[in-house]
C-alpha cells in the first residue's frame, strides 16, 4: 500500500468500503477493473455488522452458513448506512464499477438502490444457480472462489458484450472521466440530448438521479484518495481535488456521506489497524 499518492487514471476508480476492513482482521482484496469488474475481496467477519457508505456499486456476496453456501446482491446505499454480517462467516465478494449492472434483463438498477436480493431473484435459472453455488461452495481459497466466479461469469459478460457507441456507454464513461465534477448542461451539450432525457435516461439506466451518481463517484474518488494517502499530514488536500467546489463543500459532503469529516474518518481507520488488516492482491 503506498504511502504517497499519484493521480490515478479517472476511469481506474477502485470502489472502496473502508469500513468492511474494520469488520474483520485479514482482508484480502484482488484488484481486476476490467469486465467491468472492480474487485474480489474476502474477510471473515468478526462482528455482527459493519458500516456502508455510497459506491454506486453494486457487491455480490457469497458465505457459508450451517453448511449452505448463499449468496445475494447488495445495492449501493443512498446515505451511510450499516450491513448486517453472520458472525464468524467467511465473506467472499465481488465488487462491479460504478454504475454497472451484472444482472440487466432480472433486476432493474433502481430495484437494487438501497436493497438486498438474494441469488434466486438474480439467477432465474435453477441449474445456473446450484452450479454456481457448489463450485463456490467447494472451492478452497480466496484465489480459487475468485477463478470460479471469473469462469462463471465471463460467460455471460462475453455474450452480452455492451455497445461502446450506445448513450448509456458514453454518459457512464464521461461521468467517470469527470472526476466527479461534470453538469448535466455540459452532458447535454456532449451527447446533444435534452438535460430532461438525460436526467431521465440516467435514472433508468444507473439506479439514480444524475446528481446522485455523480456525486457519489466524487465521493468515492476522494475516500480512495484518503485512504492512499492514510499517513500524509496532507492527505486532505489530496482528496480535496475530487471535484469539490472547496474545502467546505468537500468537508460537509464527506460528513453527510461518511458521518465523518475527512481527518475524523482517516483517524478512525489508523485507530483500527485499517492499513495492518488491509491485504492487496495486484
């Protein structure tokens, strides 16, 4: 984990939920972002819950309990909430980017936002499902569950490869290119639709009115920045580029999102072993 920060490529965004480190004592986390794929990651949980902030993600989970293996999709929270864990389970997710939805055709966006569903209303195939679950079940270690899902799911991400020239592709990637700061006039004026339709078109297509998404990608750049920057006297400053109109609003959206101010959350994190418990797979 580095210690100083560069500036990260704006379409490399690392969706980050700090908060499930501190659940447990050995996190590990593979990074992938491709197959828009953020990442696997696996903890044991050591607590009966664990604090949620918004991602625009969307998590799937996977634990064994009394011997079953289940699953379930977790949308992205509006405000900061808390997760319930099975205390003393293994956690194995998969983190998708802002944004996207592995199960378009089943669920809606919109349906997931603030929601849980379990893997019977995501996979409608039963055979799907019970092949899943037992190769998930049987696999061993975190780089074998990571195999198995990769194996499952590149299947379906290959035959329903997404249209780089649709406008559902082009307003994702300029929201992310952003970083966080882009107006719905200034999408209008790019794609040429009507801030009307696209307002539209984004709730239909990401779960959530434009100005949400937007600034919970904002959000997440400037945690992801934080969080790099974990032992810089400076690290505020860091994350303070995310957009942000100054210090202020940078202050109080983090507050509203968080329940911290920025040097509160990076205290809280240091005074938990966030960086000790912290394992990265590249």
């Amino acid at each position: 984990m580095s210690n100083g920060w560069r500036k990260e490529d704006v379409l490399a965004l690392s969706p980050r939920q700090p908060e499930f480190v501190l659940a447990t004592t050995n996190y590990s986390k593979k990074c992938i972002m491709k197959y828009n794929l953020s990442h696997f990651y696996q903890f044991t949980a050591e607590s009966d819950h664990m604090g949620v902030i918004p991602d625009a993600c969307i998590d799937l989970l996977f634990w064994v309990k009394d011997g079953v293996m289940k699953a379930k999709a977790a949308g992205t929270l509006l405000e900061k909430g808390m997760a319930k864990t099975e205390l003393n389970c293994q956690y194995f997710g998969v983190r998708f980017l802002p944004g996207v939805n592995p199960v378009a055709g089943n669920v809606k966006l919109n349906e997931l936002v603030n929601n849980e569903i379990s893997l019977e209303d995501l996979l409608i195939s039963r055979g799907e499902r019970e092949e899943l679950l037992e190769r998930m079940y049987e696999a061993g270690t975190f780089h074998e569950k990571s195999e198995v899902f990769l194996d499952f799911y590149l299947k379906y991400f290959f035959n329903h490869s997404e249209d780089k020239n649709s406008l559902k592709y082009v307003i994702h990637q300029q929201i992310l290119r952003s970083d966080g700061s882009l107006k719905l006039s200034e999408l209008s004026s790019y794609t040429g639709y009507s801030e009307r339709y696209l307002n539209q078109k984004i709730h239909e297509d990401f779960g959530m009115n434009p100005k949400n998404l937007i600034r919970f990608i904002r959000f997440q750049k400037s945690v992801s920045r934080l969080v790099e920057t974990i032992h810089c006297a400076n690290g505020a400053d860091a994350a303070l580029v995310s957009g942000y109109y100054d210090q202020s609003h940078f202050i109080k959206e983090f507050v509203k999102m968080s329940g911290f101010t920025p040097s509160a959350y990076v205290d809280t994190l240091l005074g938990n072993a966030y960086d000790k418990k912290l394992h990265v797979i590249y």
